[in-house]
C-alpha cells in the first residue's frame, strides 16, 4: 500500500512545507471508466480541507453527473466541509442572466465562455480546488487553445489546484501537468451489450 | 462523449429492464492513481440513487482516506441518499466487541476477519452497493483465496454491486469482473521529489 513517500528528495530550494503546499494541475485521460469519478472523490478531499470547490462540467447533457452533483451539492451545504460551486454548461452557465435558446449558440462557443470563467476565478483565487469536466476534448477538438490554457494555469496565482479530465488530452497539457493519470479499459459491460445503469453510470 | 450506448445488444434473452439493472462486479487496479478515489466517486452516484452503501477499508492505517470518509459519513447522515456504513481495518473492525490491541492478531487475519464479514452481508444482501478497498492487494499476497472470492461473488443474492480497488488483481478475478479499468501512472509529482499534500493526497 502506497506510504506517500518520495523516491528521491529535490534540490529545488523550497522546504518540505512549499512542497506540502505546490499547488497541482492534475490530468486525468485515456479511454476508460473512472476519469471524471476520480475528479469527483478528488473534490471529496478537497471539501475535507474545507475548500471552496468549483466543478466546471463542459458537457452537453444537463443531466450527466447527477449523482455526484447532488452528492457534492449536499456536502457543500452541509455546514462542515468547504463551500460548492457546480457549473454547468448543458443548462446554460449560471453566471449568464439569460442563457440563450439551443441553437442560438453553438457548443463551441459556450465551451469558450465557460474557459473565460474559469480564467477570471483564477484571477481572483475564486475556488482552492477546481474540476474542470470533460475540457480535455475541448482542447482536443481545438475550440480551446491549449498553449493558453497552459500559460494560464502556468501564471495563475496562490494556491489553486486544478483537475482536467477527458479522453485525448493534448501532450502540451500533460508535458506541463504535474500528475497524469491515463485510465484504460481493460473490460467494459458495453462491450457485452450491456446497457448503462442507474447508480454506475451516472 | 460518452453516450451510453451499446455496441451490440446481446442475445442473452435479458429485457433491457434486467440488464438495467445486472450486478456488477468492478475493479479498479494498475500502478495509477485514482482507484480508489474512483470507486468513492462511484459510491455518490449509489447514494444519490438511495443505495445502502458498505465500504470495507482494508488497509492498515486508520487515517488513510479521511477525506472521502468524512463527505460519506455526512452524505449518509444527511437525510437524502442512501445510508453509508463505513468499516476499517485499521482501528480494528466496528462489528468486533474488543479489538485485539496491536500486535496481537497480524494483518493477515484481520484481513480475513474483513472477508469473512463481506460474505456475511453479501449473503444477508446488507448493502446494494460495497467498496472493498485495497481489497486486491490481499488477493495478490496470498491471504485471500481468489478462486473462492469469485465463487462468493458469482452467487452472491439479489443486486449488489461491488467494486475492489488496489494494485496487481489477480487475473482470476480480472478474468471474471463486469468491469475492469486500468489506471497507468503517466507521471506523478512524488516522481519529482513531491510530497503527499492534504486535500490531495488524503
């Protein structure tokens, strides 16, 4: 079982406590299960810590994660614990007064609007602990530019730790990522036909 | 982004309501990170549905995954969801009158005491949904038997998923789960001389 100790100490001037503090970006990719539920029991942590948590979910389904949304939302007012921010671009952002009507913007460019949040609340240290859902395959697809976000996150301020999950994350991001993840798929109940289920799946 | 689809649907003379809601087998193994923090994402989404949720910690120290420990415990004392009974080795397990003090049972029984307790609620169908964390490490040395965990959970009563954490399952077990995701490490921070941090690490 893991001990949490390092192979080899780092001369990089900086004491154990910087190092007990090093604010991460953390990548979680590959084609397997587990990526974004990884993110989710990460923020379980950070809510321990008595965090605010940010959840930015970049997908299309208003629906998709509902069990952790609830799971997180009641933690976040449950008075202990850090506060829970859940963003979601499937029902329009909640920072946008009125959320245009499907169709009126394209996915891209609501994808973008959700990365000029994020890029603000960094700015101004809104959230300790960010997970930005599924915005690996925004990079992926080119909607968002990846050198930016790594100069972004390279340059942001304080302590901010910052998990990105999706399939296909661009090597630019997990070159400058301090931990990467790559969960594969040895076997899936898909593969057998098997339909996704209630409390697995979502 | 994952659509919930199926490749095939099978000839299994199942209705889509019974493989709906087939019991699933889970192991999350690999030198990765993220597997058990992914099995405790899992468990939101069986306490957002109402689940009776059990997780047995099979690892010696009691302090390892006092984050996600905490968020279950006020999840499932919260009112909404499922319940969340959460069983440690290393404080010696709650069933137990008089824990024997260190020293005088190895970690080896007390890990057997662990699996023996599992049968006893997988037969009682005391959980719908059951974390046996760091489970596999014990298949792996030995102290389990493999083949007659299989056996217990093939005729294990009722739905009751399971999903087993930990490093180097034994290919028995891969061979029989419903869902096997391998979490490879691409790079960590502890690789650089980094340190476990709170709200990361636990």
């Amino acid at each position: 079982m893991p001990q949490g100790k390092p192979d080899v100490v780092p001369d990089d001037g900086l004491t154990t406590r910087q190092r007990r503090n090093r604010p991460l970006v953390m990548v979680h990719t590959g084609i397997g299960k587990g990526k974004s539920t990884a993110a989710f029991g990460m923020a379980l942590r950070a809510w321990n810590q008595g965090w605010p948590v940010g959840v930015f979910q970049f997908v299309k389904s208003a629906k998709w994660r509902v069990g952790e949304e609830n799971a997180l939302r009641v933690l976040g007012a449950s008075g202990e614990g850090g506060t829970v921010r859940w963003h979601k671009m499937g029902e329009g952002w909640s920072w946008i007064q009125r959320p245009p009507a499907e169709g009126e913007q394209s996915h891209e460019d609501r994808a973008r609007e959700g990365w000029e949040q994020v890029k603000r609340d960094l700015a101004a240290e809104t959230y300790r602990f960010y997970v930005l859902d599924e915005f690996a395959y925004l990079l992926h697809w080119g909607w968002i530019d990846t050198a930016e976000v790594v100069q972004v996150l390279r340059d942001r301020p304080g302590t901010q730790h910052i998990v990105i999950t999706g399939r296909n994350a661009p090597p630019e991001l997990v070159g400058f990522a301090d931990l990467v993840t790559d969960m594969s798929k040895v076997r899936h109940p898909m593969d057998a036909g098997q339909k996704g289920q209630r409390g697995i799946e979502w």
